[in-house]
C-alpha cells in the first residue's frame, strides 16, 4: 500500500511497502545538503520521518536543526566514513555548480575527485540506495549534437564537454556508473535547470533571473532550455532512491522553454520590463570571450556571461523528461508558478534593486483564475 503526500499541487506517491514508518525511519546522508537542491531534499527527508545527516563545507546557520549537521568537506575521507556510519540512504549532491571559477582546477577536485572520494566511502558501507546527482549539460555537447528531445540513451565523450565544469560532471557521472557496474546501488539523477525559492548562494539559473529582474542584461540570447521546480527536484531523487533501476539515469525535469518565453512569464508576473533586444550567438560568444578574459585576469569574479553557458546555449537544451514521469511517478509543477515562488523569494532577501510593480504570487493566482491584471 502507498502512502501518497500532496506536492506541488499532485498526489506522488514517495513511499512502498519496503520504506520504514517514520519513527522508525531510516537514515539517509545528504551530501551538499545546505544547498539549492538539498536543503529541499533535506526537509522532505526529514518530512517523511527520516533520520538525515547533512556534509556540507559551507556554514549554513539557517539547516534544518531536525538534521545533523557534519561541517566539512567531501574530500574528507575520515568525515564522509563517519557521516555514513549505519547510514541507509546516500544522496550526493555535493558540487561547484557554476559555469565559472577563478580556479579552475576546482572543478575537477570537488566534483571529480570528491565524488570518488564518496564513492570510496560508500563502498565500505551498506547502503540500500545511493542516488548521485549529476546534470543535463552533459547530455549535450559542442559537437555531433542529437536532433530532436534529447533522452537518457544519450552518449557522450569528455572531449564533447564545453569547459571544466562539464568536464568535471561528465568524469563524475563515469564514476558513479562504475561504481554501479562494480555492484553499488547506485541511480543518477540529471536535473535540468532548477529554479524556485531559497537559492541563497545563486545558482547559474537564478542569477540569470535575477540579472533580467534587476535589470542588468539589456539584451539577451534566445535559446532553448528545459526548467523545472527545485522542489520537484528534490521529489525526484526520493523517488529515484525508492523506484529507480540500479545503474540507471533519469532526467528530472519539467517544461522546455525559449527564454523569449521565460522573459515574458517574468514581465507577466513581477510588472518590470524585461529587454526586447536579441543578440546573435557569434555575439554572445565574443561577450563570453571578453567577459571571462576579465574575470580570469583582472576582477577575478562571476563573469556577466561564461563561454561554457553561451556554448551550452548554441545548442537546444531541450528533453525529454518522460522517463522519469513514467517510470518514477515524478509531476512537476508548472514553470510559471516556480518563477512566482522564485522572485517572491528573491524580494524577502532583498536581493531585487527594483520594485516589483506586481506581486508576483498574485499576478499569478490572477493568471490562474483567468483574470487580467
């Protein structure tokens, strides 16, 4: 008999026979869990009466204090082995998200080398369920592209990967389907572009929402993207631990989308005028070239633009999301109602530098209900 729970406005069933009753729960670790993603993984966890233990190397005084915390990194071999002591569940977001760094060789040490590191560890463990989170930029690449939606039967090579990140991901994702071919239970899970509230450390996804809302991009590159709900994410990986297929990938996400289209959800919902100016992608490249040039060399911050995104946006980042629809009983929500919960988010923080000229919540219960506004 499942036990169902409403989430993000559908009944999704996240528990079977073979889950423990809360009070009884497991215990799951969540790697990178003061995170976009896995803060949200962290609270459903907890929600369905798990016992969760958060690695994070980040401080993060607002965690959930039904968790436990263990402050450090996933390059320690000492803290992961203690984390998953006894553990029954693993979850390893733990990454360096962006597109950009000043050192570029971290890429390739938290993402890579941490994730064997957790890997090494996990193997020593008796683990029930390990779901890895990889990314759905490494199902496409620069060159010899797959027409059409693009699906889990995906094959790529490292050499197809645009810059360190997915290079990174791409070797890490390798590694975890080794240690599935080693006899691991390992499942991957490939978000799309997560969006919604509490992305305090700014994810690729939301700085590009916030920079239009701020009014700090003037022009824009139309593409073609798939985005999803953060919350839905974190949804999707507890169903992958309970559903998904050993050694297997699913895509977890939600509506493909030109940004032309999310440009004009925002207006819709926060009454700011979004730019109407396009540039060409040669244009956008050169920009990358420039920006990162100074981010490298002089400012050594976030560049406005990175050579990898725009790279990743001259080809279509669309999916096919079915599988996991089909297969693990995932239902995102719609877009529309993460972008609302998003830049409500965003003016509590006080990251917004412009008055909203709608409420965001309310433009889109408007939209809803049919009503103009």
């Amino acid at each position: 008999m499942l036990d169902t729970s409403i989430h993000g406005g559908h009944e999704i069933p996240l528990a079977g026979d073979d889950w423990p009753a809360a009070g009884g729960g497991p215990i799951s670790v969540v790697t990178g869990g003061c995170g976009f993603i896995g803060q949200h993984l962290v609270r459903l966890l907890l929600d369905r009466g798990h016992a969760v233990r958060i690695i994070d190397r980040y401080a993060c005084p607002d965690y959930d204090r039904r968790a436990t915390l263990y402050h450090g990194s996933i390059l320690d071999a000492q803290l992961v082995g203690a984390a998953l002591d006894g553990a029954d569940y693993l979850f390893h977001l733990a990454a360096n998200p962006n597109l950009w760094a000043a050192d570029k060789g971290t890429f390739h040490t938290t993402n890579y080398t941490g994730t064997c590191t957790v890997f090494d560890a996990a193997a020593r463990s008796r683990l029930r369920r390990i779901v890895y989170c990889s990314t759905e930029s490494i199902l496409k690449g620069v060159r010899n592209g797959y027409p059409g939606l693009a699906n889990e039967s995906v094959r790529r090579t490292v050499a197809d990967m645009p810059g360190d990140y997915c290079r990174s991901k791409f070797l890490a994702e390798r590694e975890a389907m080794m240690a599935a071919d080693r006899g691991l239970p390992v499942v991957i899970v490939n978000p799309t572009l997560p969006i919604g509230p509490g992305d305090r450390r700014l994810t690729p996804p939301t700085r590009m929402l916030l920079d239009f809302l701020n009014g700090d991009n003037p022009a824009y590159l139309d593409f073609e993207m798939n985005m999803i709900d953060v919350r839905d994410v974190a949804a999707g990986h507890l169903l992958a631990a309970e559903r998904g297929k050993i050694g297997e990938r699913y895509i977890l996400g939600g509506e493909n989308l030109r940004l032309s289209q999310v440009l004009d959800m925002l207006e819709d919902l926060s009454g700011l005028r979004m730019p109407r100016l396009r540039v060409p992608y040669l244009v956008a490249l050169a920009v990358a070239f420039c920006s990162e040039l100074v981010a490298d060399h002089l400012t050594h911050r976030q560049p406005k633009a990175s050579l990898a995104g725009v790279r990743l946006a001259g080809t279509s980042m669309t999916f096919d999301c079915t599988r996991a629809q089909r297969e693990l009983g995932l239902r995102p929500r719609p877009v529309r109602s993460s972008l609302a919960a998003a830049i409500a988010w965003l003016q509590r923080e006080g990251r917004l530098h412009q008055s909203l000229q709608r409420e965001p919540l309310e433009g889109l219960r408007a939209a809803e209900a049919g009503v103009s506004v």
